[in-house]
C-alpha cells in the first residue's frame, strides 16, 4: 500500500531508457597504472629536485622519507572509508558523511581546483620539453615566433595543443587511456632508473648522512614549505580511489594505490640520492624545473641525452591524463548530489565516461594557463603553482584522513590494532598535514610587506589558495540556498552501489 505524496513531493516522472553508466572493466594494474601516471615520478623529479633544493639544500632525501609517514597514514584511511563506501566522489562523500556538508563540499572543491591548476602548469611543462626537442632538431623560430622553451606564452600554447589530445583520449574509454599510460610508464621509468643509476655510480660528490637528517634545516619555515613540496610529490597516488564505480572488485583501487605509493618512495629517494651526487647545490638549484634533462646532458652524448627529455615528456603527458580522469568522475558525483550542475553527470553513451565534464575540465585548465602567462618566467608560475597545490593538498588529505578518525572512532574498543589503523594513524596523520599547512600559511602572511605577483613574496603565495578556499565556500553556499542539493541537509553523497554498473563486454 503506498502512501499519499505530499503537495510538496516532485511529481512522478515518465519512465525514460537508462541512462548511460560507468563501465567496471579496471583491474589491480590499471589502478597502478592510474595512481603512478596522476602521481607522476619523472615530473616531479624533473620539475621538484631543484624546486625542494632552492628551499631545504641538500636535505630533499630526509623530507621525501619523513613527508611519506603522513601520507602512507592518508592512504590508510582511504583504504579503510573505501572498503566501507566506495565512491568516485571519494573525500568529497567520507568528509561530507563524517565532519558535515560544509568541510565534506571544500574537500571536493579544493581536490577539484588543485587538479585543475595541476593540468594547466603541466601542460607548459608539456610546452616547454616539445620546445627543447624541436631546438635540439634546428627549429628555433616558427612564422616569427621565437620558440624559446623559458618563455611561459609559447611553451603554453605548446602544451594547450597536447592537452586537447589527452582530453580527446581520455574520453574514448579508461581502458585504452590506462593501457596508454602503462606503455609510457615503462619507458619513463626504464630511463628515470637508468640515468640516475649512471649519476649513481659516476658522480662525484660523496653520499653523506647528512642528507637524510631532517635537523640540519634550522628553519622551521623552509622546513614547513620543504615538507610541504615533498608531499607534493606523492599527491596523485589516490588517483585509483575515483574509478571505484570503474574498478571490478571494491578493494583493487587501494591495492593499486599502495603498489604505486611504496614505488614512488623507492623512486624519490634513488633518484633524490642520484642528483645530489652528481650535481652540486647550486647546480640543483640553478637549473630549477629543466635539473633531469641538464642531468641527461652532463651524463651522456647526444642522441642519448635527449631520452630524460623524451621521458618526461611522458610524464607529463601521463600524469594530465591520469589527472583529467579523476576530476571529471569527483565533478561527476557532486553534480549527481546537486551540489555542482546537472552537467557534470552526462556520460557518454558509447565509451561509458564523464565525456561533458572532461572537455569542461580541459577548457577551464586550458583558461587558467593562459591567465598565468602574467608570470613570464616558467621556472617562477612552476614554483608558484607547486606551492598553492602543495597547501590545498595538505588540507584535503588532512580532512579525509580526519574524517576516517571521526568515522571509525568506535574501533578504539575493538582492541589495539584496529584502533591504530583506523584511528591513530589517519589522525595523528591528519594534525600533521593540517598543522604543516597552518603553520606555513602562516609563515607566508608575515614574510612580506606588500603585494606581487612573485613566488617570493608572502602574501602572493598565500593569496592563491585561500581565493581557492574563499570560492569554495561560495559555491558552497549556492549549492545549499541555490540548487537546494540534498546533500546539504544529509551531508551524504549518491550511494555508488545504488547506481548500475555494466561490466565492459569489450575489456580483456
């Protein structure tokens, strides 16, 4: 017997052919492949050693190691709120569940935003590394235009052409993307290992132990920004926890998360160990964003110098994709809750993707890199860039792991080790970003007197994300007193078991 409806209740809608759904065709090595393309060893290397260099010396090795205790902590709880509520919105879902609607919303959006401006500045990395190939092939100028690989205007332009592609491919289906950035993965890492073994064995400055003593930074700022970039470096392993409503079995994204996140601390520190015996500091430092190919140039002759080159290219090309696929399917659940438009849930009917939001995505990051050719120097927008992410990414993690402390409290009477794994570490990780994030936002509003548009000064640094955290809280308010999303009266995102999911009849 059914009840009444109220004159309030929505009126019934005819019935209309199902919709288009996610396909579940990914296994363990896509996930692997999908966390390691979004976390993006060779770009991170490439662009970050001289990056991290600048601001803690030579004690990059010590805070890569101790920067992964509170992220191998973050990636518990998302192993844990996954097993529990597998969803593509993730951070977005758990936070909103456990902490409310409002810090659940930020999480999504800052995850959202920091992928976006991810995409926008690597696709000038992109640029920039096509430019240096095409000097090394005698094309210096095209049509009058100086094709110079330092200029952010024309490396930009460069990389929008490459991130039109990656979009176009991206929305073909995620097993051929995954397939795609498994082959590049090889050889970037094939010659990532090779090169740094070389410098490993045949550079000349001594290994010393000092490099892995996190005291030796007597500077609580530079040792807050050095931890900052050095989890920078491992973001993007969580990357396999947006396809659980693409993934056959519910446990195969943290499996491919944690794969990824152990190769990528192997990765960081050999290589971190390798530069800083072949190159001094001030070498480091010099070369900023270019220290892999100048690593390639000083090791070996041409044409084998311009394989890190070609390498990282792949990088980059690999980690846009593998940021474009997660940040269509988050936009994808927030627009399913109401909390982002209506647009965001159009799937593709023939490929099973979020077609609508990734070219949406790639316009927004394509509008973004050009904005930021106002800082000329690509070496300074990379810094500046690194720096916001690196903040907004230390504040989401720190929600989500918060959230899985909040969530599974009651585990603290179901004896000691599930009170460490699912309250103790993610919280104690939790404090940790969130209090490295504090305290740096800190340390930016008291380093400077005035305002510009330079990744020295203070006030500019900690203008770009806390406009990312203001507009948030905007949009956050025209989802609950515009759209009315459900989600603000519930705090909980669409059940991902309540959707239907057809396997992909065409996966191997």
């Amino acid at each position: 017997m059914s009840a009444t409806p109220s004159p309030s209740a929505p009126r019934p809608q005819p019935s209309a052919a199902p919709r288009p759904a996610l396909r579940r065709s990914l296994g363990v090595v896509d996930g692997v492949a999908l966390a390691a393309s979004s976390t993006a060893a060779t770009t991170s290397i490439a662009i970050g050693m001289g990056t991290i260099a600048s601001v803690v010396g030579l004690q990059a090795p010590a805070l890569l190691l101790l920067a992964f205790l509170p992220v191998l902590g973050i990636a518990i709880a998302y192993a844990r709120l996954n097993r529990s509520e597998p969803n593509c919105g993730n951070g977005y879902v758990w936070v909103g569940k456990s902490l409310g609607p409002w810090p659940g919303f930020l999480t999504g959006w800052v995850t959202l935003v920091g992928s976006i401006i991810f995409c926008a500045y690597t696709s000038a990395i992109m640029g920039s590394v096509v430019l240096v190939i095409a000097n090394k092939a005698g094309l210096h100028s095209v049509v009058g235009i100086t094709l110079d690989p330092g200029s952010t205007g024309v490396t930009t332009a460069v990389g929008l052409v490459v991130l039109i592609a990656l979009a176009a491919l991206t929305i073909t289906g995620m097993r051929a993307a995954t397939r795609f950035q498994f082959a590049l993965l090889i050889f970037e890492y094939t010659v990532l290992l090779a090169f740094c073994g070389w410098a490993l064995v045949s550079g000349h400055h001594t290994i010393s132990l000092s490099w892995f003593n996190p005291f030796a930074i007597s500077d609580g700022t530079a040792f807050a920004q050095g931890m900052v970039l050095a989890v920078f470096f491992f973001w993007g392993w969580d990357a396999a926890f947006s396809v659980n409503e693409e993934t056959k079995g519910v446990d195969d994204s943290a499996r491919g998360s944690f794969i990824a996140l152990f190769a990528m601390l192997g990765l960081f520190l050999f290589a971190s160990v390798a530069f800083q015996r072949e190159m001094s500091l001030p070498e480091l430092v010099r070369n900023g964003p270019q220290a892999l190919p100048y690593l390639g140039a000083k090791l070996a002759a041409e044409p084998w110098a311009t394989l890190p080159l070609i390498a990282l290219m792949f990088s980059a090309v690999t980690s846009v994709q593998a940021t474009l696929i997660p940040t269509a399917r988050g936009l994808l659940a927030m627009g399913r809750d109401r909390t982002m438009g209506q647009m965001w849930t159009r799937v593709h009917p023939r490929y099973g993707t979020p077609a609508v939001g990734t070219v949406v995505v790639m316009a927004i990051a394509s509008v973004i890199a050009l904005l930021a050719v106002a800082i000329p120097k690509l070496s300074d927008m990379l810094l500046t860039a690194v720096n916001a992410i690196g903040l907004i990414v230390a504040l989401y993690y720190g929600l989500t792991a918060l959230a899985c402390a909040v969530r599974f409290r009651s585990a603290l009477r179901e004896g000691p080790r599930e009170a460490l794994l699912a309250v103790g570490i993610p919280g104690v990780s939790s404090l940790v970003l969130l209090g490295l994030g504090g305290y740096l936002g800190y340390s930016y509003l008291t380093m400077s007197d005035h305002f510009e548009l330079s990744p020295d000064n203070g006030w500019f640094m900690f203008s770009l994300p806390a406009a990312i955290v203001l507009f948030g809280l905007g949009m956050a308010a025209v989802a609950k007193y515009v759209r009315r999303s459900p989600y603000f009266t519930t705090g909980r995102g669409t059940d991902a078991e309540a959707l239907t999911l057809p396997m992909d009849r065409t996966a191997v």
